[in-house]
C-alpha cells in the first residue's frame, strides 16, 4: 500500500497565497488542479490549531509546479524564500522562534522538519572554518529548482529575523548549471557559488551557531515543543514504517540498539528495511536518535538519576550519554533538570 505524505497545511497556504499574489498564477489554474486556498485549512470549532493541521503533499507539490513553469519571475524560489511571514508559521517555526540560540535552533529543525514536510532533509556537518548544511529532497518526489532556491534563500532570511544578524555564506553549492538571473544569486548568498555540484549546500562561519534568537521564551520553547512533539507523534504512527520501528526501538531500548531485532519482528531485511525507511526520509540510526533524545529529556524531567536514565536508553556507560545529551540540549542533565 502506497502511504499518502502531508505536509503543513499553513505552509501551503502561505505559498498558494505568494503565487497568487506575485501573479504568476490565478486562482481558476489553481482550482483546476485541485489546489484551493478556502478549503486547504479547516476553521470549525473542532479542528485542531491551524498550525498543527496537515494537506496531502501532492497539493504543494502542484504549487510548485506553477512557480517552476512560469516565466515571468524565473527567480521566483529565490523570491519566495526571502519572505518572512509569522503569521504562516506553523508548530515547527513557533517552536524555531522561542530557541535559546542558533544551535538549537538548528538541531530541532533537523529533527523535526518532518513537521513541516517530511521529504525534505537537511544535514549539516563542520570543517575546520565552516558549518555546511546540505538539502535534499526524497528520492522519487519532483521538487523542483524553485523549491531548492526556496529552502536555501529562507535559511539565510529566517537568520536575519531571528537573529538580527545579517547571515553572508562563505560558499555555496548547487546541483545544477549557473541560471540566467545569476545575479540574484550572487546578490544573496555572496560571491563564491559553485554550480554543477553533487550537493546544494550552504557553508556558513561557525559562530552562527553561537547568536541568540531574540525574543525567545523559554516558557513559550516548553510549551510549543510539547505541541511539536504530540503532533509528530501522531504523524510517526499514522500507518508508517517509521512510526513501527520508532516503537520496537522504545520497547527494546535498554537491551541495546541492534538493527536485527527489529528486521526479525517487521519480518524483512536489512537491506529492505534501509530502502523503505529512506523512501520516508529518515534511517534506522536517525530513529534511535530520536527516540532516546525525546525519551531522555522526559525522564530528567521526572527527576530520574542519570545513571537510570543511561541505562533506560540502552547506553554503555554514563560518560557517552552525558557527551549525547549535551550535544542534543547544548546543556548537562542537571542543568536541563534545574
């Protein structure tokens, strides 16, 4: 059975809304394809927050498809992604926006962007003078150039707000030829753009991780995470491979994190299990990340020794959970605790 993918319904909105409003679509087009703004988010009594509903991602899909084919704005995703709405930001965004600092902030955009849309990923690592994040997209999924463009230029626009620090990379690359409006693209991620690479990645200073988000609230962090956290549950165990194996990871934490059980009780492959978890965009590794990040910030919570905590989670010694933990968090269980 082929699963359906949602996305964030206020995500599609905001760039059914931008189309339109640009002028590179009309809303008989977008009818015509099934696209329609006044039915895309559900506003009854009992419908969950706006921010937190879901459209099928054949709908943003379609959206895309128009910004792509039109000619009269080529460099509509870099256009698109320029753009700074708050009053179109769903779970995830809110929860972005209340981050103590730009580490953070990154590393539950990684972890979650599935609140978002779950075909796009993005990966970054540090060299020696750079942090580069790279983006992809699902294997078998037609994003187009726009959409990559989008997704790049809005890093780059979301650190501007959130920071008030203006973000210039250091290098960039893309996975395809050098486009006709290659001046926009020097006039936003700088000079030194490598095209016809194997990845599109943005490489950034390394003390951008450091800046503060302005404005955050750890009350309204708390809060907003929890909602996150609920709905991503909710989407992990609605009929997916991922949400199956996020549950025989919990249930097997404390005996170790072997893939082979979970291939023995799915009754399938290694080989299989690895192609069906990346056709959802994720990996059996990045799973057992998740699950003992999520577990292990309940249980400091609940004032369990962190030696407890350690061996819950399938550890092998304190030291390695205390070195995880402070990777996830950016701070020690007991300060986390306090």
């Amino acid at each position: 059975m082929v699963r359906s993918t949602t996305v964030s319904a206020v995500a599609v909105l905001d760039l059914h809304d931008q189309l339109l409003n640009l002028g590179v679509v009309t809303a008989t087009q977008l009818r015509e394809a099934g696209v329609e703004g006044a039915k895309l988010l559900d506003r009854g009594a009992a419908a969950s927050p706006i921010q937190e509903q879901r459209v099928d991602e054949t709908q943003l899909l379609a959206l895309w498809q128009f910004a792509a084919n039109n000619t009269q704005l080529p460099h509509i995703g870099l256009l698109i992604g320029q753009t700074f709405n708050p009053a179109t930001h769903g779970v995830l965004a809110s929860w972005l926006c209340q981050c103590s600092r730009v580490s953070e902030a990154l590393e539950v955009f990684q972890r979650h962007i599935a609140l978002m849309n779950p075909s796009e990923s993005w990966q970054y690592s540090e060299t020696a003078d750079a942090l580069v994040l790279e983006i992809t997209f699902a294997p078998g999924k037609t994003y187009p150039q726009a959409a990559i463009e989008r997704s790049m230029s809005a890093v780059l626009r979301w650190s501007r707000e959130m920071t008030g620090v203006e973000l210039r990379p250091l290098a960039c690359e893309f996975a395809f030829p050098s486009p006709a409006y290659h001046a926009h693209y020097v006039e936003l991620f700088g000079s030194d753009l490598r095209f016809d690479s194997e990845r599109n990645s943005l490489h950034l200073p390394r003390d951008f991780l450091q800046h503060p988000i302005l404005g955050a609230s750890d009350y309204l962090r708390q809060m907003l995470e929890s909602r996150a956290r609920a709905t991503l549950a909710q989407l992990q165990d609605a009929d997916t491979l991922a949400g199956t194996v996020r549950r025989l990871i919990l249930a097997s934490l404390p005996e170790g994190m072997s893939i082979e059980p979970t291939c023995q009780a799915l009754h399938v492959s290694r080989t299989t299990l690895y192609r069906r978890l990346k056709e959802e965009g994720t990996s059996f590794s990045a799973l057992v990340v998740e699950v003992r990040r999520e577990l292990s910030a309940e249980l400091i919570r609940q004032g369990l020794p962190v030696a407890t905590v350690s061996e819950r989670l399938g550890f092998r010694d304190t030291s390695t959970f205390h070195r995880a933990f402070k990777r996830w968090f950016d701070r020690t269980p007991g300060a986390f605790r306090d």
